[in-house]
C-alpha cells in the first residue's frame, strides 16, 4: 500500500487545475552526485536485474526472438468426406519432435504422407478419406503431446463452411469436431492464441521493456502504451483482413532494427542527451506501433481465421495480445517495486548496461533476420 499511494500524487497532479511536474516511476528525480565506484540509485537496482536477465537471453543456444514454435495440425475438406492433411511439427536439436496426429479410426489413407524439411519444422502433407460421415462427432488426438511441454494450433476447414480452431495442450491433447464452433469456444481460443503470441515473442516484450525504462512518469507511460495498442491493432487487423501485405521477412528484420533504435535512445538518456523517445515516446510508440502489427498478423495469418465468425476471432487474438502485453507491464512493475526495496550496492556502470544488452540482443536478430533473406 506504501508503494500505491507513492504513486497516487501523480494522477492527483495530472487531473488538478495546476498540474505540476508528475513524479518520476522509473529514475529518482534527482541522482546521487559525489558518488565513485558503487551507488544504491533505485534504478541502478532495477537496471541490475534488467541486464543479468538480458544476459542470460544473449548467451543463451539458440537465442531467436520467439520460444520453440507450437505444432500445426491442418485439416481440409476436398470433397464429401476426403480430407488434405497438413501436419507441421518443431524441431528439438536436429529432429522433430515426436507427437504424431491420431485420426478418426474411419480415416484411410488415399496417399502416403510427403515430407518436407524447413528452417521451422519438418512439414507432411497426405490425402486421407473418412467416409460419407467424415470428421463430425469424431475425436482427434495428438498422440505424445501429453509428454511435451509443447501445444498444437488445429484447424480445420469442412465442406459445411464451418472451421474450428482450437489449441491443444499436453494436459488436453484430443478435439471433439462440433458440426459447427461455438462463438465462445471461438473466442476462447483465440484469447489464448493472442496472450501465447505476445508472451512468447520476444522481440514485442523487448521494444516494450525498453519503453518502460525510457518513459520516467505515470500518465505519459499510459499514453504510451495505448499508442503502441492502437498503432497495431490497425495494422494487425489491415493485413489479416488482406487490406495490406507486407512480406514478413523484411517485417521480422525491422522490428529488430526498432528495438536496436530505442536502445540508442536509452543510452542518449544516460549520457544526458534527450532524444525522440525522451521527448515524444507516445509518438515513437506509435509509429513502431504500426511495424509491430504486421509481425502479429504474420502469426494470426498463419492459423486462420474462421470465415463464419471472423470479427469475433480477430477482436479476441488483438484483446489476448493486449492482455498479454499488461501482463508484461505489470511484472515489470512488481519486480521495480521488490527491487527498490532492497538495500543493495551494484556497480554504477550496471546503469548503461541494460542498453547495451538489449542492442546487442536486437542487432544479432536483425543480422540473422537478414541473411535469411538469401
């Protein structure tokens, strides 16, 4: 309660007829001067955290910008009853990992399955046939999904118009195919696709974290924020809708070289200089804000959208990102308050590191985004 009602003047400030300056979230408002060697500033405590955090992700096998993919299990009605498989699975090392679709007992192979490796994931694609009956009422399972800690996207398209799109998990690893979806189940499960998007994307979490160490006061990070929220739920829901297309190789590059430009605009703030961001964050928010939407779309595009309720889902895949994205804003904001709680002594070279951590991490993307191109 101490720590909320520290913050509460700020609001009180911005609504009185006589605003005054608002308090500082982030930085002291005024630093410790005199001081060599080591200093106990709340933000050099906060930047300490920040920078072993970023460094265990700079060092860590592997790095990217998003976490191990999910698998992709798709399913399309040709004609009566004959369904075009598509089953896309990760890979764990050099093979891929081992969880297999187990169709309706009534479906037989027509063709055998054509396998295709990729960067991504090994890729199968066969023909199978279920009888006049097809798919409805039936159970899919993916069999070895309970022993992952990996989910499976399900889509699946019948001759009916209807498509159901759901994600299975290792504690619930089968789908019971409805004649046609319910709008919750529909909404639900896109929710859950969007909060998964943005929480498993790193890159997205990184241009926020440096947002929040940029903007110093309560009301302009709100503002902030929402203008990064608005920016790209337009664009995401431009290009999903195909209004716009953007191919997504230059998109993923760009997103990199935004974050290694607020990571300049960070160490600016250090060295005393006022930059775009110091100045006009909500600005900066929003025109990024547009770039970032693009890379959402290029996730959303990649499941589907169910032609009957498509509104529904794409409403509900933007509020998941949102939710998703003030779960990270509010983790963020616990861990700041735990830290200036401690009584700690870090090394006042700590401060800069966060910057140079977060544009070393972007430039490594932007680079192995780049050569990706060739």
């Amino acid at each position: 309660m101490k720590y909320i009602h520290s913050i509460m003047p700020s609001f009180r400030q911005v609504l009185s007829r006589n605003p005054v300056p608002a308090k500082r979230l982030w930085i002291p408002a005024q630093r410790t001067t005199g001081m060599t060697g080591w200093q106990t500033a709340g933000m050099t405590k906060i930047n300490i955290f920040l920078f072993i955090f970023l460094l265990l992700a700079l060092f860590t096998p592997n790095v990217d910008a998003h976490r191990l993919q999910p698998a992709y299990l798709e399913i399309n009605e040709q004609s009566a009853g004959k369904f075009s498989i598509l089953w896309k699975r990760p890979f764990i090392g050099n093979r891929p990992m081992n969880i297999y679709p187990q169709l309706p007992s009534s479906c037989k192979n027509i063709t055998e399955p054509v396998i295709q490796t990729l960067a991504s994931g090994a890729v199968e694609r066969w023909l199978v046939d279920c009888g006049s009956s097809g798919m409805i009422n039936e159970t899919i399972v993916i069999d070895g999904l309970s022993a992952t800690q990996t989910d499976t996207l399900l889509r699946i398209q019948l001759m009916n118009g209807s498509m159901h799109t759901t994600v299975l998990r290792p504690d619930s690893p089968s789908f019971l195919v409805p004649e046609k979806a319910s709008k919750s189940k529909v909404a639900g499960s896109y929710l859950l696709l969007g909060i998964e998007h943005i929480l498993g994307g790193f890159d997205h979490l990184l241009f926020v974290l440096g947002l929040l160490l940029i903007v110093r006061s309560t009301m302009l990070l709100i503002k902030t924020i929402t203008s990064f929220t608005i920016a790209h739920s337009v664009t995401l829901a431009m290009a999903t809708l195909g209004f716009v297309y953007v191919p997504q190789a230059p998109v993923e590059a760009v997103i990199a070289l935004s974050i290694i430009f607020l990571a300049s605009e960070l160490s600016k703030q250090h060295r005393g200089e006022t930059g775009l961001t110091t100045r006009a964050p909500w600005l900066v928010a929003l025109t990024f804000g547009l770039l970032h939407g693009f890379g959402f779309a290029g996730a959303l595009t990649e499941v589907g959208l169910p032609q009957s309720d498509i509104p529904l889902a794409l409403l509900f895949f933007n509020v998941g990102v949102e939710v998703g994205q003030l779960m990270f804003v509010s983790g963020v904001l616990v861990v700041t308050w735990m830290i200036k709680k401690m009584k700690l002594k870090w090394p006042v070279w700590v401060e800069h590191a966060p910057a140079y951590a977060i544009g070393s991490l972007a430039a490594f993307w932007f680079i192995q985004r780049t050569i990706s191109f060739w």
